[in-house]
C-alpha cells in the first residue's frame, strides 16, 4: 500500500527533528570553542546557499529597510547559536537541549511586545508552571555545569526575540533569501565580535568561547562542521519546507516539540551524560517537557511561519 503524502511528511519532519537533536551531540564531540565553531558552521551555510541564483534574486528585490531589518536579526540568530554552543561546552549537550525547551517561555513573555500579539495569560501561567523544573534541573546538575544552564537560558532568550522578530516580518520575505541573509549578517557578527571573546572577565567563558577564526580545525572536526552545517542545518530545512506542505500546524508543533527528548536520549546513548547527572536533573526535564507539550494542546495557536525552521533549527519555532 503506497504511503500517503501525510504519513511520508510526518516521517519526514520526525527525521528533520531527530536531525536537529543531533546538533548538540556534534557541539559536544566537535572540540573547537562556542565561537569557531558557529562561525564555521554559519559561513558553510551561507557558501552553501550563495549558490543557489533564487537567494541572489531575493537579495536584489528586497527592499533596503527590510534588508537592515533581516541582517538585525541575523545578529539575534548568531547570539543565539553562540550561546547555545557555550552552554554546551559549559555543561553537556543534555542541559543545552533541556535551556532551549524555555523557549517558550520566553516567548509567552516577549511576543506580545515584538510581534504585536495578543498576551495570552494561558500562556504565562505555563511559564509559571515550568519554574519548578528549572530549580530541580540546576539542583540536578554539578555546581561547575550550572553556568552553561545560565548561558542556555541566555540562548533561549534570544530564540524568543528573534522568533518573534521573524514572526513579523518573514513574510516580507523568500525563506532561503532571509535564512541567508541572517546567516550571513550573523556570520560578519561573530567576526566583529571574535577579538573581545578572550577578554571575557569570566576565565570559564573566556575558555569556553573564544578561539581563533583563521586557524583550520583538524580533519575530525571538519568532517563533524560539515555533517553540522550539511546534514543538520541544510538537509532538514529543505526538508521541512517539503513536509510543512502536507502537514497541519499544530502535527508540526509537536514534532518539533520532540528536538529536546532527541537530543537528550541521543547524549545518554552516545556521550553516557546520564553519569554527569543525577535523576533531580531528569526529574525537572520531565516537568519542563510536559509544559511544552501541554502549550500547544491548550492554546491551539496556529504556527506562523513554520518555513523558518531552517534558521535556527527547531528551536526557533516556539508558538
């Protein structure tokens, strides 16, 4: 019996999520600071998508306001990457997968400011209900991972504010051009911003952060940037954007929803994180997923824009 295209695009957006949890396994194996390497895996992205004549087109009719606009917000993205990465570095893969599920969060507190959206009182009291998740998760954790918690909050932060942000303009905009666009201003970001990493008044961060652009990684690092920027950043965007197709908003919600569970039984699997932890951590996870889960069952909120997954893989796609 031929598989309907439904069933083929829900296989195909639980493949794009499994690939997006990979991204925390391979910031934790690939040995490069937080900086180096979003940098490499953001400038592979847009070489990548500068070949393509539909992103030149875009970027030649797209007003210059709305360019300023997008680069803006390519800045948020590149923060968001760097401290996703630096949290992972911090602590492991586990606690930078659990920061990003206070998205959410974050985004019931800041969307009604940045994308002109209702304020949903729901929304916050579910907010509410994640913080005794949180506590539970830092009490889980060793005292030297719990600033990389602080830090993954931080880049959860900036998923709210550029998600809201991409939320209101997007549709000005073809979805490669903008992920381009983005990439890009965020990649001359990371540039600007590689020499003040080593100054960091922090000896933790400065270790965990900074790194020097120009020197080559070795051949193991550069197999696993290439399988980050290739096989978990590009791959499933073009994906997605074929099963968004034939998928509802909220079937894609929920998919995405799973990026955290992924990535977490992917670290226990493949890096044996659950030896860094104690069950308080999972224990605070668990209360934290049901709250994401829970946020689309009881707002029925339509996905906006899901076509920008590809900016910041599932993550940025909070409502």
């Amino acid at each position: 019996m031929p598989m309907t295209p439904t069933s083929k695009a829900f296989l195909q957006i639980h493949f794009c999520v499994v690939l997006w949890g990979f991204t925390a396994i391979l910031g934790k194996l690939i040995t490069l600071p937080a900086l180096p390497l979003v940098w490499a895996r953001m400038l592979l992205v847009v070489v990548a998508l500068a070949l393509l004549p539909k992103v030149w087109r875009g970027l030649r009719a797209m007003p210059a306001r709305l360019l300023w606009t997008y680069a803006g917000i390519g800045v948020l993205v590149a923060l968001h990457w760097l401290t996703f990465y630096g949290a992972i570095k911090l602590a492991n893969a586990s606690v930078g997968a659990t920061c990003m599920a206070l998205a959410t969060v974050f985004t019931a507190m800041v969307e009604p400011w940045l994308a002109n959206a209702k304020f949903s009182r729901r929304d916050f009291m579910l907010g509410i209900a994640v913080l005794p998740g949180v506590a539970l998760v830092v009490g889980g954790v060793p005292g030297d991972m719990r600033i990389g918690i602080a830090v993954g909050a931080l880049s959860a932060l900036f998923v709210a504010i550029f998600g809201s942000l991409n939320k209101r303009f997007v549709e000005h905009g073809d979805p490669l051009t903008v992920t381009a666009l983005e990439l890009g201003a965020g990649t001359l970001a990371l540039t600007a911003l590689a020499p003040l990493m080593p100054l960091l008044p922090i000896p933790a961060l400065a270790e965990a952060f900074a790194g020097d652009l120009l020197v080559l990684p070795d051949m193991r690092d550069l197999v696993l940037l290439l399988a980050l920027a290739l096989a978990c950043t590009l791959l499933p965007f073009a994906l997605s954007l074929v099963a968004l197709r034939h998928m509802s908003a909220f079937g894609v919600q929920l998919a995405v929803n799973l990026e955290p569970v992924y990535a977490i039984v992917l670290a226990i699997v493949l890096l044996g994180e659950q030896h860094d932890v104690t069950p308080m951590f999972y224990l605070g996870v668990v209360i934290i997923l049901a709250a994401v889960f829970i946020h689309p069952l009881v707002s029925r909120r339509r996905l906006q824009h899901p076509e920008m997954l590809g900016t910041s893989e599932a993550k940025g796609v909070v409502e």
